[in-house]
C-alpha cells in the first residue's frame, strides 16, 4: 500500500506490504474457456479501504495461503 494525493502517483519509497502472494499469485492452469474459471486463478483480490481518522486506514481483502481462501483485515497509521 502507498499514499498518493493525485491517484497518479504514489509514494512507493514508504510503501507497506501486508500480504505478498509470492508464488501463490496464480493457482493452477485454468480452462482458458471459462471466464469464472481463468479468474479463480488469482490468489489475492477486491482490496477496499476507509479512512478511521486522519492518520488511520483500515483495508480488506481476500487472499490464498496454502490453498486456502479467506479474508483479511489491516489496519494502518499513516
């Protein structure tokens, strides 16, 4: 996660990491054909996150560790 003012630009020299899919990043080989199935691949997905005041942030999303799907929650001091 990093800050920007702009949406253009983010300040990636201060960046927090709270979750790296490593080599879990992409879950199998898909059929191609299905569009559900080729997007299941993806280990990591749909982060969202809301101001709790001015220097906190709380973000969710979902992601894959050891084969198994669940949700997570970070909360960050900006």
């Amino acid at each position: 996660m990093a800050i920007s003012e702009d949406l253009a630009t983010f300040d990636t020299d201060n960046e927090v990491v709270a979750f790296d899919a490593g080599a879990e990043a992409t879950l199998g080989n898909p059929d191609g054909e299905n569009f559900l199935a080729e997007h299941m691949q993806n280990a990591f997905g749909k982060p969202v996150g809301v101001a709790l005041s001015d220097d906190e942030i709380m973000t969710s999303f979902w992601c894959t560790v050891a084969g198994v799907t669940h949700t997570r929650w970070v909360r960050l001091a900006v």
